[in-house]
C-alpha cells in the first residue's frame, strides 16, 4: 500500500465509508429491505463491494461518471455507495425528463458507464445510443433493446468479484454526485455535490432528527432527489439504521408497512400526509411505532399540521433547502411550527444562513432580501457552467434564489418564491420555460405569466394567467392540450386563467408577486 | 474579496465557524458563564472575533502557533476559538508539567505569541523567555515577572479591535491545536489536530449524547486535555448550549450548580462521581435536571455504575479514545453497560475500530491483538516526529497501543492496557518516565516494574514493584520521598511493593501483565 494510499484510508471523509463502519459496528443488522429481500449490514456492504470492483474492472476511474436510472430499489443504493467507495461520480437520472433531457445530463456529465433498470430501456435506450462517451450499458434485470451498445446484466456484471473493501485515494472534496436541477433555463444544471457535503448533511440529519441504530425508516420518495438520497437514505446508513424501501408513495402500502414493520421514521411531502389522513382506515391503524415525521417542500396548512400531530403523534419536522445545499438548510421542530405557522425554521447546525441586499450587504433582522447560505453542505460547483456558478457564490455567499427575512425570534421566513422556480408535487419547475412552452402553443397569447398558488395536493400549482390577442378568444382546455406538444405532462398548469391585463411595474416588468398574491386562494 | 477567499469561506469546515453560526442561530442564548460573568452567544463571538484581530494585528498568520497557558476560563474558549477562525495553531499547556517539558513544547511547537494566566507567571516565566520564538506574552490579569520580552494584558491586548468576523483561507485539514500527550519518551509529543477532526468529533458527540441548544453543560475538567476541550466544550457550542465554566472538581461546588442551574450534561471521571456518591448531602440534592453524564478513562465498577445510576437518575455514557483520536473513538450506551461490566463499548460513527496482528492482519472477532482506528477524527501527524508518524500510522491504520479484542456482540473490550501508559486521575503517565526516576532515586532497586492497578479514586494507581540489589533493604517511604527531586508529585507511585523477584519471559523480559493480573486487587 502507497503512503498516500494509506493516509487517505486513515483521515478521509468519504460517504462509502460510512457504509463501512456501520457494516463493521454491527454486520447482522438489516440495512435494506424491499419486498422479500432482506440484506444485513454485512451483505449489503459485500454486494456494495463486488459492484464497485466490476466497475473498476470496467475502467471506472475516480472523478469518472456513472448514470443510474432506475426507480426506488436496493441496486440504486448500491451503485451509489460504490460510487462513492471508488470515488466515482454518481449521476441519477430523473424519471420524469424528456429523451433530450437525459441526452443532454449523460453528455453533459460524459457518463462512461450507464445502469438501468430493466422497465426504463424502452425509454431510455435511444438517448444512451446517441451519447458517444457512454462505454457500457448495466441492465438491472434482463438486458433487450440494446443493439450497438455494449451490454450486460446486473447479475454478471457483479458475478464472481471481490468482496474486500475496494482501495483507491478519494479527496474528501471529490465529487460524489452530479445532481440535475431544474432552473429558470430549459436544460437542467448539474449540481456538483462532494463527499464532505453529503457526509455532513448526513450527520446533521441524524443529529436533527435523532436518528439512531434501532431506527427503522420507510423510503418511497424518488431516490433520484436528493431529499430522500442524502436526507434519509445516507443518514440511516450512517446510525445503522434499516430502510424499507417502497417504489413511491401510496397511502395504504405506507400504512400497511408503518404497521407490519414498526416503521419508526417517514419523510413525505405534505400532500402524502394529506393522503393519509384522508384515507379511510387511518382511524383504525396502529402507528406508535413513529419516531418522526420529516416533511419538506412547503409548510403544511396550520389545520392540517395540528391533526397530523394527533393522528401520527410523533414529532413533524419541516425540511428546508435545495439540491445545491446537500440539501438541508433550515429545520422547523415541531415546538415551534404552531406557534408560527408558515415559516421555515431556523438554520442547521452546519448552515448559516443570511439576508442579503442585491449589493451584497447583509441585512438586519426584520428586512427582507435574498436568503443566501454558507457552510461545508454548499455544493462544490454547477458542473461545466462556470458563469452560473458565479452568479451564484458571488459576494461569498450561495445565492439559493429565495426571498425572505428573519423575525425577531431568529425564525426564518419566506416570502417569495425563487424567482421562476416552482415547486409542484415534489418537482421543480421552471416558469419560464412553462411560459414558452405556452406562447408556442398558443400563437394567440399576447402576455403570459406563470405562477405557483397554494394548493392542498400540489403544495403549489402550476397557474398560467394569460392575456390574448386583439380580437382572439383563448381556450384554456386546447391551450393544455396543444401543450403536451411542447412540454412534459407534469408541467402543464393545472388552470390557465384569461384575464384582461397583468399587474405591471412603472418599467413594463410583469409583477409576478402581485399575481400570485391576489390569487393565492384560488385553490383553496 | 478574492475568488479564493470568497469559495473558503463558502464551504470550509472550520471550528470557528460553528461558533459563529450559533451566535447567527439564537445571539441572545447564553454562551459560556464563569462566576458572575454571564456571555451571550453574540457577545461570546464578539469576544472571540476581537481576540483573533487582536492576534492578527500582532502578525499572527495561518499555520502561526499560540501557546496558551490558563485555567479552565472564558479567556481560554476565547482564544481557542479565535484560533480556530485564524487558522492559527492553538497550544494548550498542561498545568501538570515541570519547566522542562513546559520548554520543549513551546519551543517544538514554535510557539510565536503566548497567552498565559495571570497566576502562572511566576512559574512559566523562565520557560517563556527562554523560548527564542515568543515575540509577546499577553497576561489574562496584571502582567508581572516579564523583563526583557515584549509583554501586554488581555485587556488592553483586545482592546478597540474589530468585532467584524475575520476573514481568512483556512483549509479543511489546517492545523487547529498541538495537543501534547504523554508517551513512553520522557518529552510529550505534539498531536497535530486539525479541523475536520475537531468539527466531526463536536458532531459525533452531539450525535451520540443527543446534546440540544437548551442543554446547560458543566465544564470542570481541564479546557487543556482534549475530552473536555472537544468532547464537550466544541460540541456544546456547536449545538449553541451553555457551558458553565468551573476552575476544576469539587463535589460541593458541582452539586450545588446542578441545583442552581439545572445542568443538563456532565463530564466527569470516575473518582469524580464516586466523590458525589459519598458526599453526605447527595441525598437531598435535586438532581432532576440531568440528562447525561458521560464519563472517560476506565468503566466504572459495577456496583458503583448502578448507583450512579439510580442517584443520578440519567444515561450514563462511557467514552474511550485518545488526544490522537480528537478523542472519541468508541462510547458505551447505558443500556449494554450493565450487560457487559467493564467492557469499552461500540465504535461512533465515525471512527472504524478493528483488531490488528503485529503482521498488520485485520484478526476477527474473539481474537485478541492491537486496537488500530480509522475515520476524520485521527490526528494529522505527531508534530516534528515522521518516525512516531509513521509507527502510529503503519499498514494504513492509526495504531492505538492498546491491546482488545470484539465479543461475539460486537463489543469492544480492552484486555491490556497500552504497553507503557498508566491512566490515573485523568493524566497519562508513562510508566516508563516512574521507572527511570525510581531508578534514579534509588540506586539499590535492581529491578523495577511499574504498572497502574485498578483503583476507586484514580482508575489506575500507579504502583511500584521493587527488587532490592542483594544485601540491600528497601525503605518505600524513603523512595517515594526520594522521587520528589526526579518526578512530577502526581507521578510518584501510590505504593512500592518490595519483592523478591518479578515474572519473566523465556527471553528475560518482564511480564508486565503478570504483574498487573496479580495484583489487581491491591486496592480493593
């Protein structure tokens, strides 16, 4: 072994490592569960092992990308924490992208080697074929569709490897996942997380959240987001805890689990906990078994936050932040939400947070200005985007786009939205690109704004408020459906609102802010 | 501000900048009280921020070390934080050490500025001048003895500096402090920590002891040892706690805080909480306020940790480490402590514990051999020593000195001590360093073996086992007397047992652990 080698194994921060230790501490305790597969530490951390050494047999170097498509599953996770052992870069590719979109993520993070699951390669074999960088192709289940293409199955490809802890030098900095976001352009941006990010969101996480060893957690948002990747998932793995894997939310599968398995730790979007609450058995289950209840997103309505705290009688605690920030910036504990409902909650311990004036002064409590964050969760860079990149560290700060402002008790608010960002059904979604999409599909629309209003299911709606043109009369039925042509389903508005004017400011820009205030009840 | 600063102070893991972020957090939160003096987390930082200009302006740079020689005081958290936030290298001296070892460590450590108590003049004085390095002394309290070196009080030295947060590039793995730790050589050797260590150890142990902003911390052991320095007072203001600062133990004085205010998290040795036990107002003391009372060094008697227990009516946790392990490298939980008496319980999150052959072969669990560590919290390196280095740090592994093995239950037992250090009353003493001055004390000890033996007070006693020259009788009082002018008062052994001859190897070596094993009782 090298000296660098060895200094590196002894000091590193490296997220597979945590993997590793909680593998050593306690090898017969269950990490994953999905379905009837049941691993222990041990076995998971073996199957984890002979993955990354196939990709190492397969050229995998570190700083080198690997694309993962699959839904919620056991290999998801272990591609990832093989990644992260190798010091490879892990690219999950979104379930709901258009082909030009994965085309443009697998080109843009020159994806070398690329794991699906079977069900995705009707979909996704045509963009992988068009990426010349992409070397191998890994079929979870049985390969088909590809011709042209090298192939294998999951099974070979990891048959017959080692199962000693793969060695190689990893910066604590080096990146760990290329994560795509949705922004105000059309493509989305690769956010460049690091090891230490991603190590720390976890601790912080485990430290917020108290979670422990005998901890039994339910996973059914996407594992491609990085809430449930980095909030849950990696926290887990760090206490030991185990994680029940679902393929995605569905009110009676999650009831059923929390009940069967003593599930003591669920993170959903409110519109999951509404679900529930609704569902008609809710008043006949046994859910004591809950520890927490982490929620992100939005804040819940007040009526509906103090019946999930009756109903769940566990602890709720709102998650703040974004992909860029690893992503936990502020929490909100469940002391505090009832007495200021709708506010975000105060910073984690490893996030400061402040208000910024557009100069780049740091504002006073009570002011309003953008919420901007500093500490070791910040991701490393927007990958090959040097000019965004800026635009966001500027004046020594990351820039998260939100406005608010800090009351008097140190709680943080929002009170506007990231500018052209909304967030809708645990997506983010470009206005701008909504907007365009409906000017292409309506020649007769004359202005267009796009908002997100409240909304019980949604946490916000994607509202279009349209202008027409002298003399055209606007369809808000065949304006959605022309759309479909131009946009992904789950963009479409949910209404689209002709109106005679927008609110404009004495220089001609459209006030978004004054359009989704004064229809912030159409929903509700 | 350069790009390079800007991105440094954007992401960098720094002990200093959890500081600052509790202060951002909840200013109004008490910090640190001593005595009268009561700081809140805004004030506190402001200190610390006008202590680093202070330090800066008198040329102290990134890398720069500053020696700091106090009693458990607001002053000494203040300087090590504005170390910390400077990316200077903070040297805490031992109150314990004779002059020489007081002039080794800051001449090995260069120490350029050194921060001493107003009390400690009169004995570090010499040491400090002849220490080529020190450009200025600066006294907490009435600069006296100080001819013919640049001097100046605390008071004035931070006087009319910024409050302004210093703005310096500090990297992840800068040096933080040299902690000197007593070996088997007679000099301490440097222990290089650095901030991610620091910063993760203050995680794990708010992790591990669930520590909480509301918590209220009694700092009584020494700030210049490692455990109370990282394992309570870093994790306490990470968490944005109080720590109420106390000169050191009395079982009084602590009882009576506990009471006075509510004190959530206690730190203590063995002997510690023993003195509590017997103390004749423990029974009518209100101790319902604690939530956790951690305490290092050795476990606990049983009986004794059922009693504790049952008075003090909350977790009781056992941590083992070492300075070179930031310190903490594995904790027993209450619940598996009463289980398994006298164990060392299970690795923290971050650190992997495995048992190595002298080969440098990982042994499995049953098998006894050497405890080696892995994880951030390991030291960077003994400072000036690549030799010590490099023997600590062979086949990729940081080498403890202690021998254990793992129970089928996964937990960690320490079955011999380090070769040739006695733990007693919460000093390492090399048992080396005792042999060599009794040997000098008395020239008619042939043979000399010293060993720590189990004990209430101390959890060692260091203890002497003589074999007198022929025709020679021994007097042990008269050696112990001897000492005096060769040793430390609080390395001079509890008993010398005049034998007449020792247990040794086929090769002549003595036997230490027979010695050990046969005597354990003496104390009890």
């Amino acid at each position: 072994m090298s000296d660098q080698l060895a200094l590196n194994l002894i000091h590193r921060v490296n997220v597979g490592d945590s993997l590793t230790r909680s593998a050593a501490r306690d090898a017969a305790a269950t990490a994953v569960v999905e379905g009837d597969r049941r691993l222990s530490y041990a076995q998971f951390n073996r199957y984890v092992n002979r993955t990354a050494h196939a990709l190492a047999s397969a050229g995998i170097d570190v700083g080198d990308a690997v694309g993962l498509a699959s839904g919620n599953s056991i290999e998801f996770l272990t591609v990832y924490y093989a990644c992260a052992k190798l010091g490879a870069v892990c690219v999950p590719i979104n379930l709901g992208w258009r082909a030009d979109e994965v085309r443009h993520v697998l080109s843009d993070a020159t994806v070398a080697l690329f794991v699906v699951a079977e069900p995705l390669q009707e979909v996704l074999a045509e963009p992988a074929k068009s990426t010349a960088t992409i070397e191998l192709v890994v079929v979870i289940g049985e390969p088909t569709e590809w011709t042209g293409v090298r192939v294998t199955s999951f099974a070979d490809f990891v048959a017959d490897r080692s199962e000693d802890e793969p060695q190689r030098v990893v910066d604590d900095r080096a990146p760990l996942t290329y994560l795509y976001t949705s922004g105000t352009t059309s493509l989305p941006k690769g956010v460049v997380g690091n090891h230490t990010a991603v190590y720390l969101e976890s601790m912080t996480m485990a430290l917020e959240g108290q979670f422990r060893a005998d901890d039994r957690f339910a996973a059914m948002m996407p594992m491609f987001h990085t809430a449930q990747l980095n909030c849950h998932c990696t926290s887990a793995i760090m206490v030991g805890a185990t994680i029940h894997i679902l393929p995605g939310f569905d009110a009676v599968v999650l009831l059923d689990l929390i009940e069967r398995e003593s599930i003591t730790q669920v993170f959903g979007l409110p519109m999951m906990y509404r679900a529930m609450l609704d569902h008609e058995s809710i008043e006949r289950r046994d859910l004591s078994s809950l520890r927490r209840a982490l929620y992100a997103m939005a804040p819940m309505p007040q009526d509906m936050l103090v019946k999930c705290i009756e109903v769940f009688d566990c602890g709720f605690y709102l998650l703040f932040g974004q992909t860029e920030m690893s992503p936990t910036a502020t929490i909100f504990r469940p002391e505090n939400q009832l007495t200021h409902p709708g506010a975000a909650g105060t910073p984690v311990v490893n996030v400061q947070v402040a208000i910024m004036s557009p100069d780049g002064d740091l504002l006073p409590s009570g002011s309003e200005g953008e919420i901007v964050y500093r500490g070791p969760h910040v991701m490393t860079e927007y990958l090959n985007n040097q000019a965004a990149t800026d635009e966001a560290f500027r004046f020594g700060w990351f820039h998260s786009g939100d406005i608010g402002r800090f009351d008097d008790d140190g709680i943080l608010w929002f009170t506007d939205r990231r500018k052209d960002v909304i967030k809708t059904g645990g997506e983010n979604v470009s206005s701008l690109e909504v907007e365009k999409a409906l000017y292409s599909a309506e020649p007769g629309a004359a202005e267009v704004v796009v908002v997100g209003l409240p909304h019980d299911h949604w946490s916000e709606a994607i509202t279009a408020f349209v202008v027409a043109r002298p003399g055209v009369v606007l369809d808000p039925e065949l304006i959605r459906r022309s759309m479909r042509e131009h946009i992904d389903a789950y963009k479409i508005p949910k209404a689209i609102v002709v109106v005679d004017m927008l609110p404009k400011t004495s220089t001609g820009k459209i006030q978004k802010n004054k359009v989704r205030d004064a229809n912030s009840g159409l929903y509700r």
